[in-house]
C-alpha cells in the first residue's frame, strides 16, 4: 500500500517553526506582525503585478512573483489566526 505524502505549503512550514498552537502569541506579538509591510521597492513591483493582471498580461513568471508577495501578506494573518484558534 502507498502513502500519499500531501506536499508542505510555505504557511505550514513557517507555522512549524513559530508553532503558535504550542507557544501562542501574545497581543504585541500578533501586532507586530499585522505592522510588517512591504519595502517601497516590493510594493511598486506589487502594484505593477496587480496592475498587470487586471489588464490580463502578466507572463507565467509574473504571475509566480504575484502569487508569492500574496502568500507573504497572508503568512501573519494566518499564524495569528492559527494561534488564536488553538487557545
């Protein structure tokens, strides 16, 4: 019989190594990490993405580049979330 090995998610990876089920956040931890925000750089770079997706001419490697600064937006809200349910 084989097993099916379900592939990791970055999110699952990052919520091993903080493990907010197991240490919890405190509030100014959760705050910290909901004020993390983009170098100005990355942020132009986002909107020319979005920019470029809502025109419907990103290219394959654009859209990848947009699919990450997504899941790094959402990493904080996640391990928050993650941390606030376990409690």
């Amino acid at each position: 019989m084989q097993t099916t090995v379900t592939p990791l998610t970055e999110a699952e990876i990052w919520t091993r190594i903080i493990m907010p089920q197991k240490n919890g956040l405190s509030p100014e931890t959760a705050r910290s990490l909901l004020e993390l925000t983009f170098a100005e750089e990355d942020t132009a770079r986002i909107n020319d993405l979005a920019r470029k997706n809502r025109e419907g001419v990103l290219t394959d490697d654009e859209r990848k580049d947009l699919a990450l600064y997504v899941k790094a937006e959402l990493y904080p809200h996640l391990l928050i979330d993650r941390s606030t349910h376990s409690n």
